[in-house]
C-alpha cells in the first residue's frame, strides 16, 4: 500500500537538495537492475565517493536496500520505493519537466 508521505520525501530528497539529479539517475539505474558503487559511477560518470554519498542518503531514506559484503555489495531498489512507484514517477516527471522549461 503507497505511503501517503512518501511524495513529500521524495520531493525533499529529489527537488529540495542538492544533488537530487544524481540520486533520480542513481534510482533509475537500480530500477533496471542492481549495481554496485563502482558501477554506478562508472554508469553514471561521476566520482565514486559522489555515489556513496547519493546511495547513503537513498539507504537511510529506505529507497534502496544492499545485499552481500564489502566490494560484492549490490543495491537494489527496496520494497517501500517499489510499493510508491508511482509517486516516484510523477515526482521525477515534474522535475524534469520543470527543468527544460527553465523553471
């Protein structure tokens, strides 16, 4: 069942800080399938300790969950992002709509 506040996070974490372009890049990516850090900055083309910030502020938001140890950790997107899918996407579509219109 979505979380009625889960909008207003997303929000804070994607339009209201500094750095939300890269965490939507990040969501989309593990939305695909599941990477590591390294993979994701070598996807992304930003420096790595950039991701592991991005993916600290995702997991301590309980938008992302790991799995393995040490250099096998891979990240997927949890299941609280999967059951508010929807406000992901219509929070990721004003953002970028709000982007190319100059806004």
């Amino acid at each position: 069942m979505p979380d009625p506040n889960a909008k207003r996070l997303l929000w804070f974490l994607f339009a209201g800080s500094k750095g939300g372009t890269n965490r939507i890049r990040i969501i989309d990516l593990l939305i695909e399938h599941p990477y590591n850090t390294n993979q994701l900055a070598e996807a992304l083309k930003i420096d790595y300790k950039a991701v592991q910030h991005h993916i600290s502020v995702l997991e301590k938001n309980n938008l992302i969950s790991k799995e393995g140890k040490k250099y096998g950790i891979l990240y997927f997107i949890s299941n609280y992002l999967e059951s508010n899918i929807e406000s992901y996407n219509n929070v990721k579509l004003k953002i970028n709509s709000n982007n190319k219109s100059g806004k």
